[in-house]
C-alpha cells in the first residue's frame, strides 16, 4: 500500500470505448499528477492539479480529459484512444505544488488500446 | 530545456557494488531525485539531492555535482530485491515537474 491507490490496475479498451482511470490519495496532499511511462521512454508528464486547479497541461491530445474534483481524488476519462496510447499510467502525489517534496506514486493503471 | 541519461541496463552480483550514473543538460533545477521502480509496482522515492555531495542512507548512498551536470546512486552489498529499475528526476526552477530520465534497469545476479 502507497498511500496512492490507482484503479483498475489493467484495462484493455477498443477505440470507440469511453473509459475513466481512478485515482485516490489519503495523504493529505494537496498536489496530484498523471504520468504516462510507455516501454524505453522517460515518463511523462500528462496534468498537474494544485488544490483542485488544474496548473499545468503539457500538450496532451483531447482525448485524455481530466478532472479533480477535490484534493483527494483524481480522474482521468479516456475517449477514442489510438493503439500507441497503450502505456501505464501513473498517478502522484505530493505535499505542496512548487515545493521541494519527493512524489508519492501509485502502481498505476496497465492500459491497453486494441 | 532538460535531457537526462541513464545507461539502459546493468548487471551485477549479490553482495556487490553498483554504480548508476545520471548526466543531465538543464539550465536550472533545484533538486535531483532518485527512484526505485519495481517490475508492475509504483516509483519509491530513494533519495533527493540539492547540494553537492554525497548523501547517504544505509545501504544506497546519491552524489550530485551541479558543475559537472552529474549525479549518480551507489547501491552497496546488493542483494537480490535490488533488481528493479532506477529512476533519475529532476525539478526545473519554478516548475512542479519532475523531468524523469529513462531510467535504469539493474539485474542482480546469485
């Protein structure tokens, strides 16, 4: 147990599927993130949100949709994903944005587009 | 801009000692991190650096040299759980990014 928890922790989904990723933190953190770590690629990352505002959007397509509707939960809903989205996604944690505080990371969500 | 690389893969025996380097090309950061990544697990957190130096922290030891765009984390009296891959972040100025590098896996061998 992280402190993080990531469900569903596989999911295999058609293009022409909608699905929503889960992510839920009781750290009382107040900064959550998503990541994306495909094979041999740094990870990436997707969105920031700080006290439930989304800061930062790092030109991720229109298809990844996210939403923070409060300080401990984080969604990210999927729409007409493409094959070469299939990664893990990584959802984080942290005490305070622009501080200088380590991540605390879930296990993520083992996605699969077919 | 940041470009951080790690060697893909390394190998080592139990009981060893392995040195993972990072080398970074970043214009300014305030720390630099290290994580642990189990095959299907989540990234843990192993150590942070801001100054230069060695930080030590029972059997996993960072340095960090800024001038030398340099840090590395040295895994002393390796043991077979240490096979996983390792992680190096750092967290430009002014941002909350992390900017990860590829990462390393390291195998330990009997």
């Amino acid at each position: 147990e992280t402190g993080v928890t990531q469900t569903p922790r596989h999911l295999v989904m058609g293009m022409t599927n909608k699905k929503s990723l889960k992510c839920e933190q009781h750290l009382g953190h107040n900064a959550m993130y998503w990541y994306k770590q495909s094979a041999k690629k740094p990870l990436e990352l997707m969105f920031v949100y700080s006290l439930e505002e989304r800061v930062e959007n790092n030109s991720v397509p229109s298809r990844f949709s996210p939403e923070c509707p409060n300080s401990s939960h984080l969604f990210l809903h999927l729409h007409t994903l493409q094959p070469e989205d299939s990664a893990l996604y990584l959802c984080a944690s942290s005490q305070a944005w622009g501080a200088d505080y380590g991540y605390t990371f879930g296990s993520g969500t083992r996605l699969t587009v077919v | 801009g940041q470009n951080i690389d790690q060697p893909t893969e390394m190998t080592a025996t139990e009981g060893a000692i392995v040195q993972i380097n990072c080398t970074y090309q970043t214009s300014g950061f305030n720390g630099l991190f290290w994580y642990q990544q189990h095959a299907g697990e989540a990234p843990t957190f192993l150590s942070y650096n801001v100054l230069d130096g060695l930080e030590e922290k029972g059997r996993f030891s960072s340095f960090l040299s800024r001038s030398k765009g340099y840090s590395y984390l040295l895994l002393k009296e390796l043991q077979m759980k240490d096979s996983a891959s390792y992680l190096c972040a750092v967290r430009p100025y002014n941002t909350d990014k992390l900017i990860f590098g590829t990462g390393t896996r390291l195998q330990v061998f009997p």
